[in-house]
C-alpha cells in the first residue's frame, strides 16, 4: 500500500470570502510536491487570464480553462452556458480516468449558481470519479444537497474585504 | 504606476477550517505567476517536512521553516519558543525590507494560540513591514484584535471534516 492509495476524498471549498480557488491551487502544489498528478479544470475562467494559470502549470499540473474572456453578469449566454457543458464533460474524463491523483474543478459552485448546470450532472461528475482521485470542488454559492457526498467542506466566511472601500481587482493577488 | 505599486495591503486567514496555509500558497503561486517577489516564513512547521514547500521553492519562492520537527502538543518547551522568536524576527525583516511583493506567515496565530509570542509583537511585525509589501498571516486561533489592521480577513470555517470519521493526515492532502 502506497500513500496514493489513502487519495479518494472529495474536497468543497465554497462561501463568500477570499481563498477557495487559492486553496485548491495551494493543494495542487502541495500534491505535486508529493510527486502526484494534478488536473485542473476551470469554469468561468478564461485561459491565460490569471497568474496562477500559467505558473501552475510550470509547476506541473495540467490546466484547462473553459470560460469565456467576457466574465459572465447577470444572465448567461448559450456561448456560456455550451462552455460550461465542455468544462464539465472534461472534469468528468479526467476525474474518471484514473489517471490523476487530483483533480480540481474550480468554480464549477459558481456555474450552478448561474443555473449553467444542474446540480444532479455535477453529483454525477463526483460518483464517476476514479477510486483513488482525489476531487476538489470550488465556488460560492455550493447547494447544500452536495455536501452530503464531499469528505471535506470548508466555507470561506468572509469577515473584512477592502472592497468594502473600494479597493478592486488587483493583479498577483486576486488574479 | 505599475500593478505593484497597488500592493501593500494585509490578510489574515484563521479559523479552524481547512485550507488556510494552502490558500497562502495559492496567492504565493499566484503572485509568482504574475512575476513578483515572494517570501514565507513558517512557524510550527519544520523544514522539508511538506509536499508544499520544496515545490514552492522550485517554483521560485524563498522558503525558512522554524518549527522543530517535533510538532508541539500542549505546552511548548524553551526550544520551541525559541524558534518561534526567530521566525518573528526573520519574518519582521523579510516584510520591513522592501524587496518582496508577498511575504507569508504562516501559522503566527497558532504560535499566539499558544502563547509563544505576544500579540504586540505581531502587531508590530504588521506595523513594520515595507508600504508595498502584501503581506499574509495565517493559522487557527487569530485574536479578533489583529483584525483591525488587517485589510482582508477570512475564516475558513469547518462544516465537515473526515477526521471525524477517523481519517487523519494523508500526503499530498493534508501534508
């Protein structure tokens, strides 16, 4: 028995506040450290767009991003909506190859929120996963009847934020 | 202007939740990604004791681990605060010097938990850091005191965790 074969939990990192995509990144480098394979595949992210993308996958991980350059507000488009079918079609062969000892579907909480997805395709997305991969889900707005079938759930309580004074986006630190 | 002039602002990630030396490690990877300088400091943990920190250090983060290698339980021994005070101080040099983006501290508040520092030095360490240095503190057990001169404060708040179902530390998750 190897340590490979303890992997096989699933991860919800969901709530409001700062760190959710960060800590699953976090747990890439971590997994990679320990010589695992890491996928990761992102909703509402475009590729290219963010720091982290392209580090990590210096790092080693593969990733893959599927949304779009615009960043979706208020009702989504068909262009959306398809996008998001193609991010969960890829997490759900990557998580059920057998191939990853994790993978990372960033945001995907995020895309049920917007009613891109229904929730009973991402329960399935989690029961078809291979034995020993281990699943990590991010976004707000995570439907409580998904906790059941996650190992790990950790809400993101957000108690201070500097847009509550108006400080934006800014580059090495929120993307 | 440049994207880092707009640096400089405090985080504090606690509660007892995971995720929250990971989230630091996520922002570490996203900073490196969008070039910046990052430093970490770690309290409580020992060197090359992680899957995370020899691969944040290939990633190109400088990384100094002062915990023993023995992980303190109960009360800590002369040693163990000792460490923790040349954690502080490298920590305070690292932020106050002016030639980082992001210096993590990881685990400051579990030294505090446990009373190898004092809440003024901390304070202090915030106090003395560098205008444009972001700088990041983490673990469980932060006093609500540190929260106003932090900019973003998140708890990472458990709702479900396998441990209470006997899971414990695994490698490349946990470690």
């Amino acid at each position: 028995m190897t340590w490979k074969d303890k992997l096989g939990l699933v991860h919800i990192y969901t709530g409001n506040g700062k760190g959710k995509t960060t800590a699953a990144f976090g747990l890439a480098v971590r997994m990679l450290g320990s010589g695992g394979k890491v996928a990761i595949v992102q909703f509402m992210k475009a590729p290219k767009a963010y720091g982290e993308q392209k580090k990590i996958e210096e790092c080693g991980a593969l990733i893959e991003s599927f949304g779009l350059p615009k960043f979706v507000h208020g009702k989504p488009t068909e262009e959306d909506i398809e996008a998001a079918k193609r991010a969960l079609a890829r997490a759900k062969e990557l998580a059920s190859s057998g191939e990853w000892d994790l993978v990372i579907v960033d945001e995907v909480c995020v895309a049920l929120g917007f009613n891109m997805l229904d929730v009973g395709e991402v329960r399935e997305l989690i029961k078809s996963k291979a034995p020993h991969t281990e699943l990590v889900l991010t976004g707000r707005y995570c439907p409580e009847e998904l906790f059941e079938l996650a190992d790990y759930v950790t809400e993101m309580r957000e108690i201070k934020h500097p847009y509550q004074r108006g400080v934006i986006a800014r580059r090495g630190v929120e993307y």
